[in-house]
C-alpha cells in the first residue's frame, strides 16, 4: 500500500532547515564507503576481463544494510482507525494477517538515502538490504545480526534501533550494553563502515512511559558510543527536538501519530545520512 499521510510543507520545510543548520560542526564521516562508492565506476573499459580477483568473483557494488525496526522497515499510518485496532487487539480479535499497518518501503529513508546516493555518485549503481523488522527490539537486531548483516559483508551499516524498549528489556545501560556489542561485533567481523542513527521522537501513548529507560537516554546513549566507538553518527533525535522547541508539532511528521515519520520524515532522515557524505 502507499502511503497517504503528507506532512504540512511548511513544517516539513522548517524541519530541513534546521537539519541543515546542524551540520556546522566537524563529524565522523564513513571515508571508506565514500571511497568505494567513487571507485566503483561502470564502465566496461575499466574492467578487465582477463584479471582474476584474488576471491575469484568479480568486483561487486557497493552494498549498504540497514539494521532496525519498523521505521527501516517502511511502517507509516494505521490501516483504519487506530482507537479500533488497539481495541480489536486487546480482544485477541486481529488476525494473523490483518493489514495494522500501511507498507511502503519505497517511501523509507533507506531508499531515499539510495536515491541520493544515486544522484551524487552517477557512475556507480549501489545495493542495499533492508533489515528493518516491525516491532523488533535491539536485543532482537542483535540476535539476527549474523544472519541480516555480517553474512553479507556490507561496505556500510546503518543502525536505527532505539524506539521499542519495553521495560522488560531493562534499564538504558542494558541498551548501552547491547549496542556496544552489535557496533563491536560488526567491526571486528566486517570491514564496514557504521551509521549509528539517534531515532525520530514519538508521542507516548496514555500509560505507556518507560519507567527504566527513556527515549532521551538511549540518544544520549547512541551518541557516547557513536563517539566512543569512533563510528559515526546521524544526529535525527536532535533535529526533531529543535524542530519540536521551535513550537512545531511532532504530530505533524509522523503518519501513524505515535512514531512513524510521514515520507517527509523519512526525507529528513536521509538527508541527515546524505549530508555525512558530503565533503
């Protein structure tokens, strides 16, 4: 399904200007990434037929994995009325293929990110694997990190996995905890680059709060270990909250008015990827 859910243009307007007004201070960029994707040129005179690679294959596209939940994943607006569904669940009558939600991974930033990167790199074609599951944790993303990431020896990771953690997950340092792992694990295993993404804001539900860990500690949390673990960083928690400061409507950016940015969310996002990889 397409997504319906259009963000007020002069919201989504003051909300890139602010993602480019934050990009004034020196960042971790992704340099060899940025290296493959200027090396990588199709052109047939550039290849030799005639040369063995040292694994055999030939050389490959640039390849790209994003690790995350349902906002990688392509999850927008509630598929009818959201009171309903809530209401339908909690009598166990959803059913197992129930449309809740409405698809559209055309309209996510990963691919509008791989647009960009189309746009600015013309001589290379770039892959990429969506690995965002709906409602998945990161303990979840640490579990198939093997399966959805390593085993592809991606040129770049891209995380995003801070919205869902329940209180049964445990406090923000179990978060810290997992998340050292994952970025750990991919580099010790990989030669990627990392993306450590800080999530969109949401709107809490009545009787939802996290008691043990908020959605400002596990961004605060991403960027210690962004900084720490010298990988880098794409700061989309700290151009919503301006955005939000600034007397603008979170509800306005999101479709499903709890957590899913509108495409123009999404936008924001892959121009705050993009502009890691502007020089």
């Amino acid at each position: 399904m397409k997504t319906q859910i259009e963000s007020r243009s002069e919201n989504f307007e003051a909300m890139m200007q602010i993602a480019e007004q934050c990009f004034g201070q020196p960042v971790r960029r992704p340099g060899k990434f940025v290296e493959c994707m200027k090396k990588n040129r199709g052109q047939i005179v550039q290849y030799d037929y005639y040369e063995t690679p040292e694994d055999g294959m030939p050389r490959r596209n640039p390849l790209i994995v994003a690790l995350g939940d349902s906002v990688t994943a392509g999850h927008f607006e509630f598929n009818g009325s959201k009171n309903e569904l809530f209401e339908k669940h909690r009598k166990g009558l959803l059913g197992e293929f129930d449309a809740v939600e409405v698809t559209d991974v055309r309209e996510c930033y990963l691919e509008k990110f791989r647009e960009m990167l189309i746009e600015k790199y013309e001589m290379t074609s770039v892959s990429v694997v969506n690995a965002g599951i709906s409602g998945d944790t990161l303990i979840g993303m640490k579990r198939r990190l093997h399966r959805d990431v390593i085993c592809h020896q991606p040129d770049l990771v891209i995380i995003n996995g801070a919205l869902n953690w329940p209180p049964e997950c445990g406090g923000t340092e179990v978060y810290e905890n997992v998340l050292r792992e994952i970025v750990r694990k991919i580099k010790l295993e990989t030669e990627a680059d990392i993306i450590l993404m800080t999530p969109n804001d949401e709107v809490q539900m009545q009787n939802a709060v996290n008691v043990v860990s908020s959605l400002e500690s596990r961004a605060l949390t991403i960027r210690k270990i962004a900084d720490e673990e010298k990988v880098c960083l794409a700061d989309v928690y700290r151009v919503w909250k301006i955005y939000e400061k600034r007397g603008y409507p979170a509800e306005d950016m999101l479709a499903n008015g709890l957590n899913h940015p509108t495409k123009q969310g999404h936008e924001i996002c892959a121009e705050i990827l993009m502009q890691l990889l502007r020089e």
